[in-house]
C-alpha cells in the first residue's frame, strides 16, 4: 500500500499532509503509486499532478510538482505525506519566516535542531533548486541547496516530532505522537503547497 493510504486511526496519510498546508492560497499533491485511489480522497478544489515516474525516486515528484506551480506564486511550502504528526501550526511557523519577502525566502523546520519539513522555496530559488534536483541522484531532494544557501532554520519540535515514518506500522509501535492542536498564522502572500 502506498504511503498515501496508509491510516493511523486519524484518516489517509494523504489527507493528514493536506491538513498541514491549510495556510496555503493553493494546495497541489503529485500523486504516483495507486494514483486513482489516492485521487479519489481529495476534495475538488487541490490540484493534483501525476507522476509516472514516481518509482524512480522523489526527486521526480519533487520535481514534477514545482514545475506545476504557477508563475504568480511567491513562495512553494513542500511537505512529505510520511509525516503524520505535522499540524497546519508548523506550516504556518515556516510560512511566516518569509516574511515580507516570500519569493527571496529559504526556509526549513527544524526539530529539536534536526532539519525536517515543511520546506519554503521563494519563488527566486525555484530554478536553482530544479537545477540542483537534475545534478542529484534519483532520491535527492533540495538539501543540498538549502544548505548550500543558508535556509533559514524554524524550529518546530515544540508543534511536531516531525518524523518520517516507513509504514502504518510504525505508529503501532508508538512512534508517532498525537497531533498538537496550536493555531498558525496565515499566510497574506500568494504561497503554493505541495505534498
């Protein structure tokens, strides 16, 4: 079963990422694995981009995804679906490091230093970091680049753990806390999410 579907006990992994990009204008999910199923789940008004190279790795779904999003966005917050304790409260905390300048923004929670998502690309650094995705390997991500230019860290540990989990599984054994219900602030900025 594709991680999307996966179900702790609080509904579809893929839903529970949606909730924590509620502070987003425009909320996209790049789907893959059982893509008519996982479509199905999702309420009319999220774009969904399909990705038919998702077995080659994350990269090409990071990559379809921001190359779907369009042009007038200032900021892209992006999200993984294997983060089921994620809150829209550590969307809204990264959303607001952008401050006045969404599109030169760079920003990554953090947990308890630990670097994490959500991930805030400014608009500026799109290319870059689709740059930085086609010199990568098939699972590389926009680390490298956030590195390499200073992303502001949030730390979030006090919202989330903000743990990848594997499988459903992990939540059997305890793994993944409850969700911490604190309001975040909302963004005034055109911004783009995507799972």
């Amino acid at each position: 079963m594709p991680k999307a579907l996966a179900d702790t006990g609080r509904g579809p992994w893929v839903l529970r990422a949606l909730d924590t990009l509620a502070p987003c204008d425009l909320r996209i999910v790049v789907i893959g694995a059982q893509a008519d199923r996982v479509a199905s789940l999702l309420p009319a008004e999220v774009a969904v981009v399909v990705n038919p190279d998702h077995p080659t790795g994350m990269a090409s779904s990071l990559r379809i995804g921001l190359q779907s999003v369009p042009a007038e966005v200032d900021a892209v917050v992006v999200t993984l679906v294997d983060l089921p304790d994620l809150t829209a409260a550590v969307t809204g905390r990264v959303l607001a490091a952008a401050g006045r300048q969404p599109r030169t923004a760079l920003a990554r929670a953090v947990f308890g230093g630990r670097p994490g998502h959500p991930v805030l690309i400014g608009a500026d650094h799109l290319a870059g970091v689709l740059q930085a995705l086609a010199r990568g390997g098939p699972d590389s991500g926009a680390g490298r680049y956030l590195g390499v230019n200073a992303a502001t860290e949030i730390e979030c540990g006090d919202l989330a753990g903000g743990t990848d989990q594997d499988t459903s599984d992990d939540a059997a054994d305890g793994r993944i806390p409850g969700p911490v219900d604190r309001p975040g602030p909302a963004s005034a900025d055109p911004s783009a999410g995507t799972v």
